[in-house]
C-alpha cells in the first residue's frame, strides 16, 4: 500500500512524484556536473540545475489529487524545454541529454495511454532537433532525430500498450473477485434461508406428522417443496452462468407454448400472491423450460425487490411478430444510477442481501437466444421488467447451432 511519501502507485499524485523524481536526478547530476564543465557554461549548467530541481519541487508539492488525471502531462513540456536547452549548452552533443529523453517517453508510456506517447512526439522531436541546428552540428549528427525520436516513441508505445493490458488483467481480477465474494455471501443467504425451512417441515413431519391434519401436513410438505425448488432453481441458475459462458452453450427445445399457463406456473413456484393477466390464447415459440426459468426469475425478482401488487401480463409488440411479457411491482422503482447495471452478470451483488444477480443476466441472455430481449423500464409506482419472445406463428429464430452463445 502506497504510503506518504511513496513514489509507487497509479493516478495523477503518483505520476507527478515520479517525474519530481526524474527532475531531481537531473539537477542533482548537473550539479555534480558543474565543477566540470568549462568556465563560461558553468553559470548556465547552474541555471539548469535550479531549473530541475524548482520543476522537482512544484511536482511533488501541486494538488495533483485535485486536478484532472491527464494534468501532470503538463510537466514533459518543462522537461523537454531544460533538456534542449542542456543539450544546446553543451555544444549541440546530445550524448548527456538521450538518456533523459528515453526516460521521458518511458515515463509518459507508464501513467498515459499511447495517444498521449504520440502527442508527445512532435515537441520531443524539435526540442532534440533544435540545438543541434542552432549549434551548427554536422548533417550526420542531425539526421539522429530519424533515428533516436521513433525509438523514443517505440519504447514509450510498448510500455503504454503493456501497462494498458496489465491494468485490463487487474480490473478483471478485482471484478471477479468483488463476485465472488457477493456471490459467497449472497449463496450462504440463498441456501440457509431456505434450507431451514426445509429442516423445520421435516422435522415437523417426524414428531408430529402422525397427529396433524391432513391440510396441515400437505401445507408443511407444499413448503418444504417449494423451498427445495428455490435452491434447485438456484443451483440451475449457477449452472446456466457456467454453460453461457462455456463453448457449447444452452439447447433450445423450441416448440409452441401456452403463455398463460407457463405464466400460472411459474408464479405457483412463489410464496407471495403474484396475479396473472396474460389474455388466454397467447401463444409463444419457446423452450417450457427456459420459459419457466425467464418467469419465475422476474417474478421472484419482483417479489424480492419490488412491493405487491405482483401482476403479470402481455401484449403484441407490434413489432416483428414479437410477444412482450410484463412483470409489474408497485415497490419505490429502481434508482437511475443503477438502471444500466441491471442485465450485467451479478449486479445484484451489493444491491440487497441475498441478490446473487444472476437471475436478470440469464433472463436477458435467454430472451436473446429465442429471438427476442429484456428490459426494464419505470412504472407509477414501481417497475415493469419486460422480455419479449416469438409468437407462436412467426417461424422461430434459431441461435448458432441450434445454442445460447
């Protein structure tokens, strides 16, 4: 973890405290350099060192956190101006300054993208080539810029693409992780909660069994079903997560499908009251199973988050032969701010205790793969999840290879 007064870490503080960095070797090496140097360069080589280290100091101490990312890109402009001038005191030889250069460019590709590299390039290529002429030097000596300028730019690129990939890896590893440890806890709700109804029917059963009612001991058994159903659909929905993600993907059994009736199961899978409007003699081109799973998902969700009354209803689109399904809650809505989110792979994690988030990426990826969609838009009050699928008389809509890719 980056402390005070470290140099090591990404954003606009970091970059700037490396380049402070790269200014004070500069100063401290002309400093070093003065005693050397013949008597009427030595004024100017001080200038030169001030120059480093009062860049030096601004660098390190500017609200860097304060301004944009982008900001201490500014100071290459400095550093481009001391190294021309340093080369032009030095009679136009380059030999001192070139390694200044190639650490400009290697730090520019470390904290900016390769536009940035890019954008760098021209100013870097009159600032060496410059001196070189206002000194007089041999065409040979000035045609180094063909040379030395793209190599600046060859290592500045390479390091700008490198650090570009390394930053995709560790956002994806800081994603999966941010999952896995939602998806861990949200599983440990999903599986107790109703593995201990499960556990209180049976044990009901067992000592009581004998003495109950017959409609008490169907309700207690109708419980513990309904309970083993939410796990099995859980663990399907962890399953089908696996199988979109793999090569070979989901089989659609497409075939004619009652919507109403499928609609009537999957809200008989709920403990909460959820109504059925679906018109009779709707008709949809679906596989039952997946059907089912696209329901009960938006149903429970609507339980979950929203507030009754649940109501499920359809209607033609309109559009392409398309059937659309509503799921309407009367709850407070979803927040704009995560309205975006909704379809993405877990963003329920963190959302509510127990959202896995997983149920709305499924339900939109198996729309998608009938030939139809998902999405959600705000009701007064509440929120209606919609997806819409091929009705029963317009030819179905077949994925790659007969699969959910």
């Amino acid at each position: 973890m980056p402390t005070k007064w470290s140099v090591l870490g990404e954003g606009g503080r970091y970059a700037a405290r490396q380049a402070a960095t790269l200014f004070a070797l500069a100063g401290m090496l002309a400093i070093l350099g003065i005693a050397a140097t013949p008597a009427d360069r030595r004024g100017l080589l001080t200038l030169i060192a001030g120059a480093d280290l009062l860049v030096a100091a601004a660098a390190w101490w500017l609200p860097w956190d304060r301004l944009d990312p982008r900001a201490p890109l500014a100071l290459s402009l400095p550093a481009l101006a001391v190294l021309s001038v340093s080369t032009w005191a030095f009679g136009g030889t380059a030999a001192g300054t070139a390694p200044f250069y190639m650490m400009l460019f290697a730090w520019v590709g470390l904290h900016f993208p390769t536009a940035a590299v890019l954008a760098l390039t021209p100013p870097a290529a009159l600032a060496y080539l410059a001196p070189l002429v206002v000194s007089g030097r041999d065409p040979v000596a000035v045609s180094s810029v063909v040379v030395f300028v793209p190599t600046l730019v060859g290592v500045g690129v390479l390091i700008a693409r490198q650090v570009e990939h390394q930053r995709r890896d560790r956002e994806t590893i800081r994603r999966m992780e941010r999952w896995r440890a939602a998806l861990t806890a949200a599983l440990a709700h999903d599986v107790r909660s109703p593995l201990t109804s499960v556990q209180f029917a049976v044990e009901t059963l067992n000592e009581d069994g004998p003495d109950l009612p017959e409609e008490r001991r169907d309700a207690i058994a109708r419980t513990a079903i309904r309970q083993v159903d939410r796990i099995r659909r859980l663990a399907a929905d962890l399953l089908d997560a696996d199988r979109l993600d793999s090569h070979g993907g989901l089989r659609l059994d497409v075939r004619p499908l009652d919507l109403r009736a499928a609609a009537e199961r999957a809200a008989g899978y709920l403990s909460a009251p959820v109504r059925v409007e679906v018109p009779d003699g709707l008709t949809v081109r679906a596989d039952p199973q997946r059907l089912e799973q696209m329901l009960v998902n938006l149903t429970a969700n609507a339980v979950r988050h929203g507030a009754p009354p649940i109501v499920v209803s359809a209607d033609p689109t309109g559009a392409d032969g398309l059937l659309a399904v509503h799921v309407r809650d009367h709850g407070t809505g979803v927040p704009e701010d995560r309205r975006s989110l909704l379809f993405s792979r877990f963003s329920g994690a963190g959302a509510a205790p127990g959202s896995v988030g997983l149920g709305l990426w499924i339900t939109r990826e198996l729309a998608r793969a009938h030939g139809g969609d998902a999405f959600y838009t705000p009701a007064d009050p509440g929120s209606r999840f919609t997806v819409t699928l091929p009705a029963a008389g317009r030819p179905a809509v077949e994925p790659a290879a007969g699969r959910v890719a």
